[in-house]
C-alpha cells in the first residue's frame, strides 16, 4: 500500500488560513487544537531589493490526511479548500517526483494513520489550583475595557512570583 502526504509550493501560499479553517470544521476541532496551521516566515530583509515572507501551512500530529474523504475519493479537506491551489495530495513518490521540478515546495508526510486521539480526557483542574500547591503567588490584570478603543487592545499580564520554598526533612537534597 502507498504512503501518502501533501505537497505544499509555500511560494504562492497567499497566508488565507482557509485550511485551517476548514480542517478545524472538518474534524470538530476545539479551540487551540489543529491539524494544520499556516506558519509565517518573516518578513525580513535580504537585501536592499528583496524581502522574504513566506506562509507556510504545516500539518501538525493530528493531521490523517482526512483519512475518511480519501476513503470516499475524495482530497483532504485542506487541499479542496486551499483558496491559492498551492497544496497537492498524493503518494510520495508522484510527490517526490514534483518535488524535483520547482523550488520553495514542501513535502509533509503525517503520522500514519492518525493515531493520536485528542478527544481523551484533558486534566481540568486549574492553573491557579495547581500553583497553590506549588507555593507559587499568580498575578492576573487585565487593562480597563473602557478606555481602549474597541480594537479589541486588551492586555493580559501575567507574573509568577516564586515565593521563598520551605523543604521539609524529607525532600532536602544532601
């Protein structure tokens, strides 16, 4: 059985997150978890007529290829949704065969099968009663929404003090 992955030609990625987006609908899932995302590489200066930025949409380990759409005949949700039409779904050796023809491409292959179950118990219990235990003081401020001007400018503060950490006997370290 072939191996598969995504050919991604980063040099045209317009940095839409359309695959981000449609993967995270696709898959269901929840705030902070993604099976691709849309890294951005600069933009810095090469010289005094070039300057690099470059989007660059990378699968992460949660990424299955869509495993199901495959299934069905059809391309993962990212490549179908792929405003740009920089990303190519197919074995690595056609891949790998594209791949030699043109610079600035990427060829990903993800974990074979998916095989991380993000939906497993997350521990819930909260940092500030987690850091209770650990003799650790937490300071949260956040600025007046009243006096920003609705740009959504907030910012969070967020400090770690440690405090002095008493040993007893028996977790002194000789």
């Amino acid at each position: 059985m072939p191996s598969y992955g995504l050919l991604i030609d980063y040099e045209y990625c317009s940095g839409c997150h359309a695959c981000e987006v449609a993967c995270k609908e696709e898959h269901g899932f929840p705030v902070g978890k993604f099976g691709i995302r849309v890294y951005s590489d600069g933009p810095w200066q090469i010289n005094n007529r070039q300057t690099n930025w470059n989007k660059v949409p990378v699968p992460t380990d949660l990424c299955d290829l869509c495993a199901d759409r495959v299934a069905a005949g059809r391309k993962p949700t990212c490549v179908h949704h792929c405003l740009a039409n920089v990303m190519k779904f197919g074995t690595i050796d056609e891949l790998a065969e594209d791949l030699k023809r043109k610079d600035k491409q990427v060829l990903f292959v993800p974990r074979p099968g998916g095989d991380l179950d993000w939906r497993e118990e997350i521990d819930t219990t909260s940092v500030v009663d987690k850091l209770r235990g650990a003799d650790i003081a937490l300071e949260y401020s956040v600025a007046d929404d009243s006096a920003l001007d609705g740009a959504s400018n907030a910012s969070f503060k967020l400090a770690l003090q440690r405090e002095e950490h008493k040993l007893d006997d028996r977790q002194k370290v000789d």
